[in-house]
C-alpha cells in the first residue's frame, strides 16, 4: 500500500527530472519497436483480408501506432533528462489514454462487430445473387 502511495503522489509524478533507468528504457524501447513491426505486418496483411475484419485491424493498428509513437517521444525525453517532458505524469496519461483506447475496441468487438460482420454476410450474399 505504500508502494501505491508513493507512485500516485504529487512529488513522484510531477518531479522534473526522473533518473534516467537505463535498464527499463531498453526493455520498453525494443517493446515498443516490435510492438510497431506487428502493427506494420498487420496493416499490410489488412488489405488481404476481408471488410469487417479490415475495419477491426484498422482500430487495433491505429492505437498501436499512436501509443507506441508517444511512448517512443515520453522514453526519448526521460532519456535526455528534459525537463518537464519527461514527468512521469505524462506516463500515467499515456496509460490512462491507452486503458480507455482498449475498453474502447473491446467495446466494439464485442458489440459492433457482429452486427457488421452479419451485415457485411448478407451484403455478399446480395451481390452473389446480382451478379447473375
């Protein structure tokens, strides 16, 4: 409890200049590049792929690319020590951001998509009949 304490208080998300942490800076930034290599086989493969799936991979891509893109900048910014930009509070934004993006495509995964991909069933079962 008081781990949770100190890493929610105003003097650790608002200090200046966070230590660097090397370690965890190299761990994050090869996350985040193969995080941005999945993305990119992703959109390829996209366009391969039928168009309710295309429109979810679409979603899923975009937040992968904003996300890693700004935490690419944050990592970046600790790592040069600015001040200011490289607060801690700008992680837990990134999170929070990050954490409703989700709740976000699951929202729609659960509860758009079949309607789409229903609709997107009987639009090809439409045009199989008028093409005859």
């Amino acid at each position: 409890m008081n781990i949770i304490k100190q890493v929610f208080s105003p003097q650790f998300l608002l200090e200046r200049r966070p230590d660097p942490a090397t370690p965890f800076l190299t761990i994050g930034i090869i996350a985040i590049i193969s995080l941005l290599v999945i993305a990119l086989i992703a959109t390829f493969l996209r366009r391969k792929i039928g168009k309710p799936y295309s429109i979810l991979i679409a979603k899923v891509t975009t937040f992968i690319y904003t996300v890693s893109t700004v935490g690419l900048f944050l990592m970046f910014f600790r790592w040069q020590a600015i001040p200011i930009l490289s607060m801690r509070l700008f992680v837990l934004l990134l999170s929070i951001v990050s954490i409703i993006w989700i709740v976000n495509i699951i929202y729609y995964f659960l509860r758009k998509f079949p309607f789409v991909k229903q609709q997107h069933k009987q639009e090809q079962i439409k045009q199989k009949y008028l093409r005859i």
